[in-house]
C-alpha cells in the first residue's frame, strides 16, 4: 500500500507560530514584574511603590491607546493630539512625584525609567512630526 499526501505540518511553520503565540506579551510581563513587586517590605516606601506601578500602568494604558490611534486612518493628527498631551502629563507627574521615592528599589526604579523613556520617546516623535 501506497501513501501519497501526508497532511502533515512543517514542522518549521508550526514551532515559529507556537513561539509567536507562547511569548508573553508585554502585559504578561509587566503582571509579572508587577507580582514580583513586594510592597510590604518596607513599609514607609509601599504607598510610593504602589502609586508608581500604577502609574506606569496607566502610562502604558495611554500608550496602548496612542497606538491603536496611529494604526486607525480615520484618526487625524489633530484628534491624537489630546491623548499625547495626556502621555506627557503623566510622565511628568511620575517623574517629579516617584523618581525621588523610589531610589531604594532599583527593579521599580528602572521599570518607571523604562516606561517614561518610551513614553517620552513617543511624545517627542509625535511633536517632532514623525507621522505626517
């Protein structure tokens, strides 16, 4: 007996798209750095801690929406320009309000680093005129 066309996969396509789908994503890793936080370690920095992961959250939140703006043609740079000003805004409070609290914990310092780097970097870039 004679098989002729095997259904079977390459096995090249199936391990790239398995690694595509398991990579966790930012927010998988953000939840996790975010669960790896202990706050109740040093109790007089917790509130300070707290505050800044959820600020960095919300800056990543504006992000996500800032992206999701640029990829919508029928958004204008003109209607994007509130939610950039809004970016903005937040880095700066999270940078005057946390960077001075959180120098005792350099995993969360660098985290709100990471985070108002990226963000500042899409302000400038939108400012700049990147996406006309």
């Amino acid at each position: 007996m004679k098989i002729n066309h095997l259904n079977i996969p390459n096995p090249a396509t199936v391990s790239a798209t398995k690694k595509i789908v398991d990579a966790p994503g930012f927010k998988q890793i953000f939840d996790r750095q975010l669960a790896a936080t202990n706050p109740a370690a040093t109790p007089d920095s917790a509130p300070h801690q707290i505050d800044t992961l959820k600020q960095s959250d919300r800056i990543l939140d504006l992000l996500d929406n800032y992206a999701n703006a640029l990829d919508d043609p029928k958004k204008t740079l003109k209607d994007m320009g509130p939610l950039v000003a809004n970016i903005e805004k937040e880095v700066r409070l999270m940078e005057s309000k946390a960077f001075d609290h959180i120098q005792n914990d350099p995993k969360l310092k660098k985290l709100a680093q990471d985070v108002a780097v990226t963000a500042n970097v899409a302000v400038f870039k939108f400012q700049r005129g990147d996406y006309i």
